[in-house]
C-alpha cells in the first residue's frame, strides 16, 4: 500500500496521472453534431474520361454523359468563327432513356471562353437565344442510338462565337447523356453542321453544390459514437470539419485526440482550427457555417497522426481558457490532399484538461520509479 501510494504521488508529481484521472471527456453520442466546409459551392459537373463532353460533337453516336443530370451541358468554341444558330438535332445514346434531355436551353456569347472544365459556365456575358420542353414532336428519340427531329430554333439574338447548351430537366434519371448535338445556321437543319469533331469544349453544370458533403452511412455523428471502426468521411476535403454542442454544457475544450479511419490514409487531417461560441447553433447541416454565429479561434496548428488504420493520434493542446456551449473544428489540410478525394477519420474527443504528453526525462523517470516499486514489491 505505502509502495502504491507513493507510486501515484510521484506519477502525480510528474503531472501524469493526476490530470489524467481528472480529464473529463467531453464529447459523447448524445451530443448535436453537423458537418461544414469553409469552402463555397462549386459545380457538381463530372464525366467519365471517355464519355467527355467532345463525344457530342464526334460525328457519331458515342455519347457524352455528365453525373450532374439535369442542369449540365456543354460549352462550345464552333472552329469556323461566329456563326447565327437556326436549328438543332439531338441524338439519342445508346442505353438508359431516362437520362435523355427532356427540355434545353442555348446561349450564345462573343466573350473569349474562360470559364474552366466541370464548373458553373458562368464566368462569362451569356444572351439566351432559346428554349423550350422537348415535347410536340421534339422529344429525343426513344430509340437508341437514333437522330432526332430538326427543333426550330427563334434566334433574335444574332451571331456568337460560342454556345453555352444546358439541359435543365432529364427524364427522371440523376445522370445526363446525350449522343450528338448538331447546330444549323438554316432552319430547316439543312446546310453543314455549324459544330466540327474537336472544337474546343467545356463539360459544365449550372447548379450549384456545396462543398460539404458526405455519405450517409458516414455522418458526422460517427466522430463521437464512440466507435474507432466506424468513420466520418467528408468529400469537401480541405476545410471541411464539424460543428458540434456537447450535451454536458459548456465546457473548457484543452485538449483533443482523432483516431484514424479504416483506410486511405491520404485523407488523413494534417492541420486543425478550433473555434468556440455561446451563439444558438443556426449554421446548416453541410453549410459553410455561416448560420451568422460568431466564432472565435481558439487556437491551430499542425497535428501528425498515426499512418496505422483505427489508431489512437497524439493529444493536442489547445490554448484555451474559456468555456463555450458550442466548437466548431475543421482541418485546413490533409495528408496528401492530391491523392485523396475525402477528409476522413474515426473519433474526436475533446477534454477539460490538459494532457501533456509525456517527456523522454519525465518517461525515464517513470521508468526508474516502475522499477523501484516492482523491486520493492519482489522483496515484499
Ligand atoms: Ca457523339
Ligand atoms: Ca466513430
Ligand atoms: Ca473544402
């Protein structure tokens, strides 16, 4: 007893156990928890690499899809200069009818092009030509593969040197295809087709999605379950984090732990940013928390995680002294963010305390004294 007593004293007096003992875990499953990401929305615009927006402009049948489904489209750069569009001809692909356009609608511009691949096509000056439901006889044919009707085109707009083509609505489906665009400066779709195999052109989708994203089986609520197998996995990658409000009040944060997801270490945090307020919690779920409360930054830095899978990262200080009902933390890096798609990782935990880690004087220390109390009780 003497032995064990003393023991703890000097562990104690080593600040190891006491404060140990003392931490209170902050966080737990009962507690409101949603995911942010700093960054602002971008186009959810994607295609597979062989399925790119230049196949509806090949010549052929083959077919440019877009994931983003209704409300993508394509920007063209027509090679043979400023043209005046008359009519239109779609082709059906060569599966899945519920992926064909059901209505559309064109611009035209004369502004150099600067807009990027896979984003809203709105960095430049677009005048609406036309657009209407593909409906009366204009439907993109149900058949596959097949040339559709000539759609007549009300052009009071003039000649552009580039068309913008989105397709607002899709038959049901959530991706978008389309075998082949053809533009006619008659209105009858006779003459040559205003678009030639390989001019310049931009997949685009004008709807605007945010940044924070996840899945559901991988919410944010999986930080705090408890559970090191199971993860949070958010697609907005860097910035991205949680806002979360312990059930146990407001508490003095000092200290946080991650543990590491199940794979893909890329995806690992490298860096963190802990804020705190006493404001109501108004942000949305996937938002960037811009709920109008007012945060401060506590305090940030690096943070080095295990590349083991499901293991416990360091403790990490945090430089505060105030209690706040509610933290919001994101993590401004990740691992090696070019060969991640997501920011991921298993746990958070927050604690009332500080928890230093050890020092190698102070495990030397702790050595000698483990050795003392085992050669004590031997002779005990
Ligand atoms: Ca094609
Ligand atoms: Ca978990
Ligand atoms: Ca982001």
């Amino acid at each position: 007893m003497r032995v064990a007593s003393a023991f703890l004293a000097a562990l104690a007096g080593l600040g190891l156990v006491a404060q140990q003992a003392m931490a209170v875990a902050i966080l737990s499953p009962a507690d409101t928890i949603i995911g942010v990401d700093f960054d602002g929305p971008h186009s959810k615009s994607s295609y597979p690499g062989g399925e790119n927006p230049g196949f509806a402009i090949d010549g052929t049948a083959s077919k440019y899809l877009n994931f983003a489904g209704s409300n993508s489209g394509f920007i063209v750069t027509p090679s043979i200069g400023s043209s005046t569009v008359q009519s239109m001809v779609l082709t059906s692909a060569n599966d899945d009818a519920t992926r064909d356009p059901t209505s559309f609608q064109l611009f035209g511009t004369n502004d150099p092009i600067v807009s990027l691949d896979n984003s809203l096509g709105i960095d430049e000056s677009w005048t609406p030509i036309d657009g209407f439901d593909l409906t009366g006889g204009f439907e993109v044919p149900a058949a596959r593969n097949t040339v559709g009707p000539v759609i007549p085109l009300t052009n009071a707009a003039g000649a552009f040197t580039s068309y913008k083509l989105l397709f607002p609505t899709v038959g049901g489906s959530n991706l978008m295809q389309i075998g082949e665009v053809d533009f006619f400066a008659s209105t009858d779709g006779t003459g040559s087709d205003l678009l030639t195999p390989g001019d310049p052109i931009l997949a685009i989708d004008a709807d605007l999605a945010p940044d924070s994203e996840y899945p559901g089986a991988e919410s944010p609520a999986k930080l705090i379950d408890g559970d090191g197998g199971s993860k949070y996995l958010n697609f907005g990658k860097e910035n991205a984090g949680f806002i979360v409000t312990p059930a146990m009040g407001a508490e003095v944060v000092k200290t946080f732990r991650l543990t590491t997801a199940n794979d893909a270490e890329a995806r690992d945090p490298s860096s963190w940013q802990l804020y705190g307020t006493n404001d109501p919690i108004q942000s949305l779920d996937n938002s960037q928390a811009d709920g109008g409360e007012v945060w401060t930054l506590l305090d940030e830095g690096a943070v080095a995680l295990p590349t083991d899978r499901n293991a416990l990262g360091p403790f990490v200080k945090v430089d505060n002294d105030s209690a706040y009902a509610s933290y919001m933390m994101v993590f401004p890096t990740l691992r090696d963010v070019d060969g991640a798609n997501s920011l991921q990782f298993s746990e958070v935990q927050f604690f009332s305390t500080s928890i230093p880690e050890p020092t190698t004087a102070g495990l030397a220390l702790l050595a000698s004294i483990c050795g003392m109390g085992i050669l004590r009780g031997r002779r005990g």
